[in-house]
C-alpha cells in the first residue's frame, strides 16, 4: 500500500506539472511578443591626459663564471637604485627590482662535431621599474642612472585620475540613455517610457601603453639628459544598457 501511494502521488506531481507547462509556455511568448518593451544602450566618452609614467631600465653581462656575472648584475643594480631611492615616495615615484637571471650557453668543443654540447659561459640580466605620477622626476632620473640603460618606456592612466573622469562622464551616458528614451518613444507612438532594468559601466583602458620606437632611439642621446615625455591622452568610456517599457 505504501508504495502503490508513492507511486500516486508521483503520478499527480507529474500531471501537475503537464498542466503547469502550457502556462508557462503562453506567459513566455506573451512577452516575447511584447512591442511596449525596448533594449536601448547608450554611451559618453572623454579623454584625459596619462598622469603615469614607467620607465623599465636593464642590462646584461656575459662571462666564463656564473657568479661573477651574477654580482656583475647585483653591483648594476644597486648604482641604479641607488639614485632611484633619491625620488622615491609613495604613490608618486614607485620602485620594483627584479627578473636577475643567469643562464648558461652552450657550444661544442673544438675539434668534435659530434659530442654533446657544453657550457661555454653564463650570461645574465637584470631590470628595474620606475614607475608613478612625477613624471618630471622620473624623466630626469633617466639621465642620471648610468649602470642600465632604458630598455622600454610606458604611459599610462592612474585609477584616480580614471575615477574622476569616470564621474564626469557617466551624468552624460545616463543623459543621453533617458533622451534615447524619449525619442525613440516619440517615434513608436507613446507618449512617455519607464526604465526597467539598467547597467552602467566603464571601458578600462589600457594599462600602459608602450611609446613610440622613435622616441626610444633618442633616449640614449646624452647620459645627462632628461627623457623627453609626451604622455598623450588616454580614452574613457562609460556604457549604459538596459530596457525601458513604453507607455501610452
């Protein structure tokens, strides 16, 4: 009995569902049908000056001793810092030392061609980023370190200078979603629009963005001289999508 009892109710639940399913089915194609219902999307955009600055310095050595080479690299090292302690604060100039690698390269012996390779000596590197919004002080400190040499420059955007931008433009995008709205309203015969569910947000730009080659050929021009800088403008966008539901 208990089990001719299951069997029935699963056999109700199970007829239930049949009869809910077509209602479903109806209120789904009901708003699919829906002509009140509109996706909409709109956007602003500004540009803003790159406030960041990073410089990576490097060099390389080569010799007979692994070690040697390595405290080659560290004696390097330690000069560049030593002169890029000089402007460092936090959130304005900002130091990173790092990726000191030795590795060994190999040849064949002389007189066998067909013997294993061996190692004929080490050559190693090292590199040291510079990076933050003085970027006057760290243009100058391009001239006075002498123990790497500037192997690649970047300009980039702060996150408060993004917030901020952010924040101009987003009252725009919102703007211009609602005019959006009203017009396209207007066009399909209602005479007003509720916004129903709406997203809001930001295109990231790029990091750091490398300058141009041309520029890095001048760089090493004078030891004493400062990195010329031209930072541009970096692009800042805000989306808005969502639907609104048109009213008579």
């Amino acid at each position: 009995m208990i089990r001719s009892s299951k069997m029935i109710a699963r056999t109700l639940i199970a007829a239930g569902a049949v009869a809910v399913l077509p209602g479903m089915a109806q209120a789904q194609a009901a708003q699919a049908a829906r002509t009140d219902l509109l996706s909409l999307s709109a956007s602003a955009t500004t540009e803003v000056t790159r406030d960041l600055l990073q410089l990576r310095f490097s060099t390389t050595r080569e010799g007979k001793d692994a070690a040697a080479v390595q405290n080659e690299l560290k004696q390097a090292l330690d000069a560049a810092l030593t002169e890029a302690r000089k402007i460092a604060r936090p959130g304005q100039v900002e130091l990173q030392a790092g990726n000191l690698s030795v590795y060994p390269r190999y040849g064949q012996p002389k007189g066998s061609s067909s013997a294993a390779p061996q190692i004929t000596g080490w050559t190693g590197s090292v590199e040291l980023l510079v990076q933050g919004r003085d970027i006057e002080a760290i243009s100058k400190l391009s001239g006075r370190i002498s123990s790497l040499a500037i192997a690649n420059v970047s300009y980039g955007l702060s996150r408060e200078a993004r917030e901020k931008a952010e924040g101009e433009v987003v009252s725009q995008a919102i703007a211009s979603y609602k005019s959006k709205a009203a017009i396209y309203a207007k066009e399909f015969g209602y005479s007003n629009y509720r916004i129903g569910e709406v997203s809001v947000n930001a295109d990231q730009p790029m990091a750091m963005m490398a300058a141009p080659m041309a520029r890095m050929k001048t760089m090493a021009s004078s030891a004493d001289e400062a990195l010329p800088v031209e930072s541009g403008k970096a692009t800042v966008t805000v989306n808005v999508n969502g639907s609104v539901l048109l009213t008579k």
